[in-house]
C-alpha cells in the first residue's frame, strides 16, 4: 500500500507579474503554518515530493517543509502546465522505494486526480487544502482509476 498527499497551493495574490509568478498571501502562509503544525502533531514524514515551479507552490513547499520531513524532492514545471494524464505520469515515476508522495500543485488538476484515484464525487480542493489518499498498489506504476480511499481532507 502507498500512500498518496495532494496538495493545492496557499492562497494566491494577484501581482503585476504573469500567474506563474503570483505569490502567497498573508492570510495563505498563515493558513498553511496551521496545516504544518497539524501534520507535525502527527509526526507525519513523506518519502517523496513533487512540486510545481511556479512561485506560490514553492512558497507553500517551503512552509509545509517546517513542520513536515521530506526526504527526497524533485520541482517540476511540468505540474504547472499538466493535464490529468500527465499528473498520473509524473506520479507513476515516484521511486518505487517511496512509500508516501507528496504533490502540490494547482486546481483543476489535483481536485480531478482525487476523484480519478478515489472513485469519488469531484471535491473543489480550495488554496491550502491536503488529501489524503490510501492506493492499493505496491508500486506507482500501478496508480490509476479506483486504486486508492480517500482517506481525509485537511485545510
């Protein structure tokens, strides 16, 4: 069993820049400092992160990594500007050894990887919001339609 953490980003400003470029909020960083206290209370550790490149996730990255040890981790701009298949194709390359995958990324896209995964009705994933999904594979090559339990949602 692995088991799968999605991640959208905080919340987002608007700034004279492109939407790659936008920046968390206050009231964003302050809401993500609360999720990391949560997961740190559960003394939660993750094997392996996939992070967007665009600015508000790698903020978020930096927060959750307070309070969340993460072992390995790589920053692609292919999540930026992903489809459903290609998120499942990022996910399918996690190490086989990783037992845990954290991604955070960007809405639509997560919002319809949890149904995808879980079976489940589509769940709006608003800024700063986790999923918890539980995949019964043994490796991320098998991820797919109805592998996974959507365990809980955080935010």
């Amino acid at each position: 069993m692995k088991r799968l953490f999605l991640l959208r980003h905080g919340e987002a400003g608007f700034s004279e820049g492109t939407d790659f470029q936008r920046q968390l909020t206050t009231k964003g960083k302050e809401k993500l400092n609360q999720l990391g206290k949560e997961l740190q209370s559960r003394s939660l550790s993750i094997d392996f992160m996939f992070c967007s490149t665009a600015e508000r996730t790698m903020q978020t990255a930096g927060i959750i990594q307070r309070y969340v040890a993460i072992k390995e981790e790589i920053f692609l701009k292919d999540i930026y500007e992903s489809n459903l298949g290609g998120l499942i194709h990022i996910l399918e390359g996690c190490p086989s050894h990783a037992e845990s995958c954290l991604i955070i990324g960007h809405n639509p896209i997560l919002s319809l990887l949890v149904s995808h995964v879980s079976g489940e009705n589509y769940i709006n994933m608003q800024p700063g919001m986790l999923a918890c999904l539980d995949l019964e594979i043994s490796d991320w090559s098998m991820v797919g339609v109805n592998t996974g339990s959507l365990i809980e949602i955080l935010q």
